[in-house]
C-alpha cells in the first residue's frame, strides 16, 4: 500500500513540474499574459497586477532574462508582495540599470530584495491578504453570555 502511495505521490509531482514547465513564457509578451491569469488566479486587485506587469517589465529592460524573471514576479506574489512592494522593485531596478549595473547584478538585488520583503511579511504576519481571503475569512464565534439564562441560545435555533 504505501510503496503504491509513493509511486502515485512521485507521478503527480511529476506531472505538476512537467506542468509548469510548459508555463515558461518565451517572451515578454507571453510573461504578462501568464503574469495577469496568475493575478486573477489569487484574486488581486487591478493595481496589483498592474504593478506586477511593470515589475516584470522593468527587469526584463534591464536585461533579466523573461524566465527569470517571470519566476521572480510569480514568487513575489505567491509571497504576499503587493502594489507597493512591487512598485519599489520596479523602481529599485530600473535605478541599479540606470546606474550601470549589469543584469546579474540587478537581478541578484531584486531576488534579495523580494526574498527580504517575503520574509518579513512572514514574520510579522502582515502579508495582504487578497480579496477571497478577505471575503472567506472565518468569523470566530463570541462566547455566550454567562448572564444569559441557560438554554437561551437553543431558543429559536432550527432542528432542536
């Protein structure tokens, strides 16, 4: 039974790199169009996804390869980064660009930087939360009123 449970657990896997293999844009154009179905996927407003686009465009201008970094904007999102986290990359980018820095160079402080922005969102507990998990948030039931006379949350309920 389990050596059944780890073959399967091995194909899906599997399946699912060979899936998002399939996904690597080819070009900018393709990295937007994936960039915006990944926006919509988590539920982000339009302004989010906007500046995940000219994150992503800023450092494909500054010579980062498109796969990278479509990867870099994918795990930034997947990370809780939003509109303000995403404009102060795009901005960080094209600055390290405007300043001479090669494309390894401006990649290697955006992946820190969006590494440290995760992380630290993380650790604080203060990720964006989007707008399905805004809407589906569970609500914590009060507890009953300990001066409420006994049997009076039963009262009116259906099935009892």
């Amino acid at each position: 039974m389990k050596k059944l449970l780890i073959a399967t657990m091995a194909l899906a896997m599997t399946g699912a790199v060979w899936a998002q293999e399939l996904e690597e844009p080819a070009s900018a154009e393709e990295a937007l169009a994936l960039i915006a179905g990944h926006a919509e996927r988590l539920k982000l407003t339009l302004e989010d996804s906007k500046a995940a686009e000219q994150a992503l465009l800023a450092m494909v201008q500054a010579g980062i390869r498109v796969q990278n970094a479509f990867r870099l904007i994918n795990d930034a999102l997947d990370g809780g980064l939003r509109e303000k986290e995403l404009t102060q990359l795009a901005e960080q980018v094209r600055f390290r660009d405007r300043q001479g820095q090669s494309a390894d160079q401006c990649e290697t402080a955006a992946m820190t930087m969006v590494r440290e922005q995760v992380r630290t969102k993380a650790a604080t507990g203060t990720a964006t939360q989007t707008k399905t998990q805004t809407q589906t948030r569970v609500q914590t039931p009060t507890a009953p009123d300990a001066s409420a006379p006994v049997g009076a949350m039963e009262q009116g309920g259906k099935g009892k």
